[in-house]
C-alpha cells in the first residue's frame, strides 16, 4: 500500500519524509538537552548540549525549507549525522576516560537466593 501511495503521489511522500526527519531531529535534540541539563555536573554535558544544538538545527532546517529537493535534504541530514556522530564519539570517549581514571568498585555479588546464568 505505501508503495503504491509512493509511486503514484511522490511529491506528497518526499514531503511527508522530510517532516517527519525533521520532527526527528527536533524530538532527539530536546531529549538530548533534557539529558544534558540532567547530567550538568559531568564533564561531557557540553558535548551533550553542542549534539541537542545540531539536532535541533538540523530539523530546523528541514522544516523550513521541505521542498528544497534530494540533493538538499540528503546534505542536510548528512552533515547532521557527521556533527552529531563525532560528538557523541567524543562524549563516549570522555565517559569512558572518567571510569577508566577512576575505576568503580569490584562486581557485586548476586543476591542471596539468585542464580547465576551459565
């Protein structure tokens, strides 16, 4: 049925596609930025806040300009993935440095009564 609705009607798909990446976008930069004004006492929380900039940029420029064309949005979204990708990268890193300087305490055990899988 979408197939159809796509090869029959591809102006309005193309469309509908570029809102909804927009609304995407839009949607994961306000939760990254929830998730960076959560965790503003960590290091990495200004990459957190530079990834919700780019993703919320990046819808905004889908939104206000849906008909720009393939080669447009296919840029857009493109250098949305670049930016963003390289700075969750970073974040991951530096967490990953933050446990690595100070590792955490040894494994808990199970508790009582629970089993281990084998």
């Amino acid at each position: 049925m979408a197939a159809a609705a796509t090869a029959l009607w591809p102006d309005p798909t193309a469309l509908t596609l570029v809102v909804m990446a927009g609304a995407w976008a839009i949607t994961t930069g306000c939760l990254e930025l929830w998730a960076a004004t959560r965790m503003r006492h960590e290091r990495h929380a200004r990459l957190w806040r530079i990834s919700a900039a780019a993703s919320v940029a990046a819808g905004v420029l889908l939104w206000l300009r849906p008909d720009a064309g393939a080669p447009a949005i296919a840029l857009v979204l493109s250098l949305y993935a670049l930016v963003v990708g390289g700075v969750r990268l970073a974040a991951a890193w530096r967490e990953y440095r933050t446990h690595a300087d100070h590792p955490s305490s040894p494994p808990r055990r199970p508790a009582s009564g629970a089993r281990l899988a084998h």
